[in-house]
C-alpha cells in the first residue's frame, strides 16, 4: 500500500510542469556590468495630463522642463529639483491633479531605471513571473535577438463587477545575443463593468523604454508613457516623454 501511495505521490509531482525560467544570458550580462554610480546627467521631459468627470474636462497639466538626476558611489537613485522652478516652497501649496500626479512619477523609485538601468533589470528578472521568449519580428533587431516575457498584471479596481477581462498583463524585453538590453516595452490593459447599464472600469498603459551601449556600460536613452483610464465617472488621460542627457 505505502509503495502504491508512493508511485502515485511521484507521478503527480512529475505530471506538474516545472516554472519557466528566464535564460541566463540576460542575468549573466547584467552581473558582469561594473556599479552604476557615481553619475549625474540631466533629463529633458514633456508631460501633458487631461482630467474628466463623466466626460467633461476637469483638470489640464502641460509642462516640459529638465530634471538632474543621478546615482550615489552606491547606486542609488537621486532627483534633483526640475530646473527653472518658480513655484514657492514653503508652507502649504496647493498643486493641481496632473501636478500631484507627474510629482508621484519624479520619485526616485520610479524614475530609478533612467538613472540605473543595470540594477532595475536585475530586480526585474528576480521579481516577475517570466513566461515566455520569442524572436523579434522580422525585420527588427540583429540575428541571434530574443524578446524575453514577463507578467505583470495591473491592480484590479477595488469594485464587484458584472463582467471583467484582462487584455494585457506583461512586459516584453528586446535583448541582443551576448543579453545586452535593447528595449522594453510594459503592457496593462484590462475593461470592467458594474452592470449592463452603466459603470465602465477600463485601463491602457503602454511604457517603452529605450536603451543604449555606451563604451560597454548599458544606458537608458529615452522613456515614454501612454496612459488612458477610466474609473466610472473619472477618467484621465497622460502622455509623457522623457529623454536621459537633456534634449536631443
């Protein structure tokens, strides 16, 4: 009997198909990359953020500008204040809604792969669900080029829905044969409704990233954002663009 449990026991273990790792070219290129700091260069950005409430504008932020931004000796990310700034800062201030959001988009945490790229795509691989890898499309890329796939799947809105679909959860890295990173493009889209009648719940985020190889050390060269959500009655809407070493 216990060798019968036992044969059932290993049966089922090896019916369950191993997770999927990401090849190790990528990880072994990024290891061998000497720490990313001290650094310190600029960055040229353009945002426009549109703001609605059941369909009617509420709130336009257009700005463009230079930010410095760079590492410590340890790697760590730091932002400086944009150039040119005007507004008062001390007491309370108030900022409007595309304000509020461009701040949270400048935070160090977020904008840590333009000043860092080496040490973002290492806690990448580490921390997303890799599930897949392909080839470029044709036409695009060098022979010996692999697109590696990742999921990451963008929070739910906290509401009991009547229909609900994810349309797109994953990022796709584009890396040369010798696992140098050459792009990055980051997919969320998802559409829910409340009822039949009313309540739509809808989501499209597209990041590219762009990077570049620079005397054997992996740079990021540019960043844009595309962003379209709605959450029943608000919705927003936001582009961004943003270029490492100033305007070019």
């Amino acid at each position: 009997m216990r060798t019968a449990i036992a044969i059932f026991m290993v049966t089922a273990l090896n019916a369950v198909p191993p997770q999927l790792q990401a090849p190790p070219v990528l990880k072994k290129f990024l290891e061998a990359q000497s720490l990313a700091g001290p650094s310190e260069t600029s960055l040229a950005y353009r945002v426009e953020y549109k703001s609605f409430h059941k369909s009617k504008p509420k709130d336009v932020f257009k700005d463009s500008g230079e930010i410095p931004i760079g590492t410590t000796n340890k790697g760590e990310v730091w932002v400086g204040a944009p150039h040119g700034l005007q507004a008062l800062t001390v007491g309370e201030t108030t900022h409007t809604e595309g304000q509020r959001w461009f701040n949270q988009l400048c935070e160090s945490s977020r904008l840590a792969p333009l000043a860092n790229p080496v040490g973002f795509l290492g806690r990448l691989i580490d921390k997303l669900k890799f599930k897949d890898v392909t080839n470029p499309p044709e036409g695009v890329g060098e022979p010996g080029d692999q697109i590696f796939i990742f999921t990451l799947e963008a929070p739910r809105p906290v509401a009991k829905f009547w229909t609900f679909q994810a349309k797109a959860d994953e990022v796709r890295l584009h890396i040369r044969k010798n696992g140098c990173p050459v792009s990055m493009e980051v997919i969320q889209s998802y559409e829910g409704r409340l009822s039949p009648h009313f309540g739509l719940y809808a989501l499209t985020r597209k990041e590219t990233w762009a990077f570049v190889d620079i005397a054997g050390q992996v740079r990021t060269k540019n960043f844009r954002l595309s962003l379209q959500r709605q959450d029943w009655n608000e919705a927003i809407e936001a582009h961004v663009e943003m270029t490492v070493g100033g305007p070019q």
